[in-house]
C-alpha cells in the first residue's frame, strides 16, 4: 500500500555508521512502482552504498528528468536535496547546481530515454565537460511510463511484448561516455548487488563526471498477443466507464557471475540476457582498450559489466573554468562587486 508513509519511528538496535545515522535514514518513500522493478534494487543500492560511506543525507543533491527511472529520488535520501526537471534537461540544470555549489555530492538519475533521445545532447555535453557528479542511468530498453514502446537503447532485433522487431541500431550511452571524456565509466545489472553497490561508492568517490549504465529490467510488459488475459484483449471486448490497470507482481531477478565469467539472465518475457563480468586482471584505466572491448563482446552479443574505465587523477569542471574554491552561492557582495578600480584593471587586462 504505497499511500501509506513509512514509519519515522527506528528500532534502537538498528546499526549507525560513523555519522550516525541508520540505514533507514536512508530510505525514501515507499516506491509505486512495479512490484519486482529492478529500479527499485538500484535505489535499495544507493542508499547501501551512501550508508557505507557515511555520507551525511543533506550533503546530498539529487536530480532526475522525466520517467519511470526519474520517480526513484523519491525512493532514496528523504532528508537529501531533490529537483525533478523536465524531460532530458536533468544534465544542465545538475551542471548550474554544481557551479552555484560545488560543496554537494550531486547525483543525477535518469533512464534511456530520458538520456539516450530527448536528452542525448545534454548527456553528451555533461559527459565532456567533466561536472563531478555521478550519473546513474537506469536502462530498459522500453518507455515503461507510455506502454513499452522501444526506446534508443533497445537492440536491434529485439521484440517488444506485441511481437514488433526493432529495425533500429542502439545508442551506446558506454560508448559515448567513454568517447566523450567520462573519467569513470561503468555497467552493471540491477540485479547483481554485490558488483553495484562497490560501483556506486566509487563513482561517489570519484572526482569527475562518473557515468554508471545500469541493466534494469521492466516488468509490466510480459503480456503477448493472442492472450485473453492481455491488457490489450481486455480493453478490446470491455466496456467500462473508466481505465484501470492491474500489474501482476513479478518476482525479481537476480544473478551472481565469477569475475571473467557469464551468465544467461532469462527475463520476464522468456528473452534471455548475457551479462559477462570482467576479468580480475582487466585493466581499466585504458580508454582505447575499454571502447574496443565493450564492443567485440557486443557483436557477440554479450553485456560487460563492471569497472570499465576510470582516470584515477581526473579533474572537473570547477578546475576547468578555475572557480572560486568558495561556492559561489556564499560569497557576499563585496567579492562579487569588488568596486570601479577592480573593473578597470580587468577591462584593462582585456585590451
């Protein structure tokens, strides 16, 4: 019954980290959501992962665009910072929050199509120009908000749930991160919570624009054609006075894979995923080798996961526009009006 709050009340026994707060302390409000969403394991860790790192909730920023994937701030750091943009806009509005206020952890959720169509420019032009932040995208490869519709991340051949081919070929939100000069870059599954909670801390660790591709399967459109039990069918031969959806709950899915292995991940409308791990002795700080390796698994038609690629000294935007160390939120009117002689030195400068 997701209308109902989460209790404020905490059992006294529950464990604190060293900022002393709970896990719970954590947690958001309850997720409406499918029951079984695999955004909901991504929020689940999140708030592990901040938990361990004794990150302070309210030093936390968090923004989304529009989505499925963009409802899930709700979901985590309820004492955090939040703005929900419209859609594909989250990158810009993230990039002025971290110029006015660079002391914030800021968190940018998006999904596939909020990236990877309308918000591919913006995605792109945050990957290059380095905002520390760490942006998690959380990728189905359907529009889940408007019935499943393919989105730019869907690969080619794939079948939707009415039995349509996808003619188009994918974006590769890796790729392009990689190409564009993203300084970590990583994919994982939603359903791997020992590799994607280790992911997430380091992107938060991370200095520098931090990209995470998450597999995150949908699970409302497992429905097919010809079956009288169908959304579709049902609202063929019903006359009702108004439109209401049930979505069965579905079971999550979950999967462990060796470093250097693979597994085949069946989901829930019978296609089968192949996640590979990489290779304990892989090396990630290579950018050329990354790109070259994502795709040769590619065009066997396997999924990397893990650490792909990561400049341990990377800079940000701050360092790049050569920013006051103070946040430009704080200072006062006599730095930012510092009077005529302080302008004609500059215009001086200038000529």
């Amino acid at each position: 019954m997701t209308y109902l709050a989460k209790p404020k009340l905490h059992h006294p026994t529950l464990a604190r980290n060293r900022v002393g707060y709970t896990r719970r302390d954590y947690e958001g409000r309850v997720s409406t959501l499918c029951a079984g969403c695999g955004h909901d394991s991504i929020s689940a860790a999140i708030i592990q992962a901040c938990w361990e790192l004794d990150v302070e909730p309210h030093r936390v920023a968090k923004l989304s665009g529009i989505g499925c994937s963009s409802k899930t701030p709700d979901y985590f750091l309820g004492a955090s910072h939040g703005f929900n943009t419209v859609h594909g806009r989250m990158p810009s509005v993230l990039t002025g929050a971290n110029l006015a206020n660079r002391d914030l952890l800021y968190l940018g959720v998006s999904g596939d199509g909020d990236s990877a169509s309308i918000g591919l420019g913006q995605f792109a032009h945050v990957m290059r120009r380095g905002v520390n932040m760490v942006y998690i995208v959380e990728n189905n490869g359907v529009y889940g908000l408007t019935k499943g519709q393919f989105s730019a991340t869907a690969d080619r051949g794939s079948k939707s749930k009415k039995g349509v081919v996808n003619p188009d070929a994918p974006v590769d939100l890796i790729g392009m991160a990689l190409q564009l000069g993203a300084t970590y870059v990583a994919r994982s599954f939603s359903g791997d919570k020992e590799q994607l909670v280790p992911l997430i801390k380091g992107a938060i660790a991370h200095r520098g624009a931090a990209f995470i591709d998450v597999i995150s399967p949908c699970v409302a459109f497992n429905n097919h054609a010809g079956s009288t039990r169908s959304y579709d069918y049902v609202r063929e031969h019903n006359e009702a006075v108004s439109r209401i959806d049930f979505i069965s709950p579905r079971n999550e899915i979950t999967a462990e894979v060796e470093p250097g292995g693979f597994v085949d991940v069946e989901q829930h409308d019978g296609t089968v995923l192949r996640l590979r791990k990489l290779h304990a002795d892989y090396d990630p700080t290579d950018r050329v080798a990354a790109m070259s390796h994502v795709q040769a698994l590619q065009a066997q038609g396997e999924v990397v996961t893990g650490l792909l690629y990561v400049e341990a000294e990377a800079g940000d935007l701050h360092e790049a526009l050569n920013t006051s160390a103070r946040p430009l939120n704080a200072l006062d009117e006599a730095v930012l009006c510092p009077g005529e002689a302080a302008l004609a030195r500059l215009n001086a400068s200038l000529r």
